[in-house]
C-alpha cells in the first residue's frame, strides 16, 4: 500500500488497535492492527507532506547575517541535489530514523520526507492516536510500557507494508526484534547524539513528555545524563542494526565544529542522505552501479 504525495496526501489511512468499534474512516483504506494488551481504539492519521521544519529565512539581512543566508541557500540546494540522487536507488522504500529520545529524528525525518517527496509519520504520535490518550506519559501511567511496546510493534508493522514513507521511531522501539522486522523492509538510519548533548537538550525543555526521564531532581542534567548513559547501554547494540549510521561528532569534526549543537537539522539530515546513498549503493553489483553512473553522466550532456 502507498502513501501517495500532493493532494493525494489529504487522505486519511485509518489504524485500529482492537476488535471494538469500527475504526474511524476519512477517506483512506482502513488498516486493522489487532487486538493489543486489551486497548481497544481507533486512530485516524491524515498522511500529509511534510513541510519545511528550517524554512530560509526571508527577512532583510544585516551585513553580519548575509554570510549565514547565503549558508542556508548553499545547504538547500546541496539537499535538494542529493535528495534526487538518492531518489533514484530508493525505489520507494521506507526510511526508519532510529535514535535515543531527543535526538531531533521527528526534525530530520520530516525535512527528508520534504525533499524526498515522502510522507511523514512519527511512530509514537501514531499510538497516542491510537489508543485515545494525549501522551506517551500518560499511556505508561495507566497502561505499561509493555503495552505502550505492543502497540508500538502494531504500528510498526502496518506502516512497514506501505510505501514512500518517512518514519521517526520511539527512542525504544529498537528493542523487540519483532520491530527490526518490521523496518529491514525498508531502510534504517541511526541519529547517534552524543549523550552530553541529549542531556543539555532534554534538561531545558524537562521530562515531563519522557516517562523514563521524568523524576524529581535538583540537577536535571545530571539526572537526564545518568539515565541516559544507561538506556544506551541497554540499547547501544541495537541501534547499531541500523543500515546507516549518522554520527553528529563526526559531521561536526568535518565542519570544524567542537559542539554538536552548532549544526542544524539540514546539515544532519544531508548526512542521513550520503549514509543512505552509501548504503543503497554499496548493496548492489558494481556493474550496475557502473551502468548506472554512464547513464546519468549521458543525461547530463
């Protein structure tokens, strides 16, 4: 099943967790996801484009910013070239971002879904829907992890049998086995953040959307660096099934950068495109990918 883009994208692609109530219809073709640790819901999510999460910026310039415009214009134009040469290998393919709680995949995973021409969905978002609650929190507190993972796998498996789709995962759908699965069909990409940074990150903005954060604590970092250090020690080997690896140490040693937090969505989500393209590329026969170089080369004379 595909997501269409353009207007298409108005259609709405119903997900049922449960054998209640009829899942509600908008439009789209309805996708029954089973009966889940005892939730009986309904989700309809409307499969839209995503639009542009770093806009360039249309204000007059001062003389001190008009490096930082033409920046932004040079780092558009770079995505857009090699989100078109991507294109060509992922013959509609979904892509899964994977990655620690706050490392900015729902940022980059609806840039790419933009320049791509893909839809966007964020895997969580789906299960609130799904189960009727406004907030992963809230689903830990009355339900469990357990069954927030359940319908979290529900989900995964039915967007897996689409197509042309960008999806940013739960910092803990890596797991269950049963999710890898699920995203093998397409392509898997890891945004590995140093835990420093997620820290700082998550200590201003708080914990409260984060149930495996949110404890009462004098030093926020402290607590978010300690806590994370330890989900990625659970979760360190599972992230590394990912297909591709977008490490935000090595883009900012390339730039010049001692701190992760001066490159911007763009600049990752450029990255995720060569560390797809590297990937899709490197798992074909070289004729082909030879083939496939002299005809571009033809194109462009």
């Amino acid at each position: 099943m595909e997501a269409s883009t353009g207007l298409a994208m108005q259609s709405r692609v119903a997900i049922g967790v449960g054998t209640g109530p009829s899942p509600r219809r908008g439009g789209g073709g309805v996708i029954c996801v089973g009966k889940q640790a005892g939730a009986y819901a309904a989700v309809s999510v409307r499969a839209r484009r995503a639009k542009p999460v770093a806009p360039l910026c249309c204000s007059k310039p001062s003389s001190r910013g008009q490096g930082s415009l033409h920046n932004s214009v040079d780092e558009a134009l770079l995505l857009k070239r090699k989100s078109e040469e991507v294109l060509f290998y992922l013959n509609g393919r979904c892509i899964y971002l994977v990655g620690m709680m706050g490392s900015g995949k729902s940022t980059v995973a609806k840039i790419l879904a933009e320049v791509l021409g893909y839809s966007f969905f964020d895997s969580d978002k789906l299960v609130e829907e799904a189960v009727g609650m406004p907030s992963v929190a809230q689903i830990f507190k009355v339900h469990s992890e357990a069954f927030f993972r359940d319908n979290e796998s529900s989900v995964l498996r039915e967007l897996s049998s689409m197509r042309r789709l960008v999806v940013a995962t739960g910092g803990g759908a890596v797991i269950r086995p049963a999710n890898w699965k699920h995203m093998k069909k397409g392509l898997s990409v890891w945004l590995d953040v140093p835990l420093d940074a997620l820290a700082r990150r998550i200590a201003q903005v708080g914990t409260a959307s984060r149930p495996l954060l949110d404890q009462p604590s004098s030093d926020p970092y402290t607590a978010a660096f300690s806590k994370l250090s330890m989900l990625a020690e659970q979760r360190g080997d599972a992230y590394a099934n990912a297909d591709a690896r977008v490490s935000l140490e090595e883009i900012a040693a390339k730039q010049g950068h001692d701190d992760v937090s001066k490159l911007t969505p763009t600049d990752i989500a450029i990255e995720a495109l060569h560390k797809i393209e590297d990937f899709v590329t490197s798992s074909r026969p070289v004729g082909d990918l030879i083939v496939d170089s002299q005809n571009r080369r033809t194109k462009a004379m």
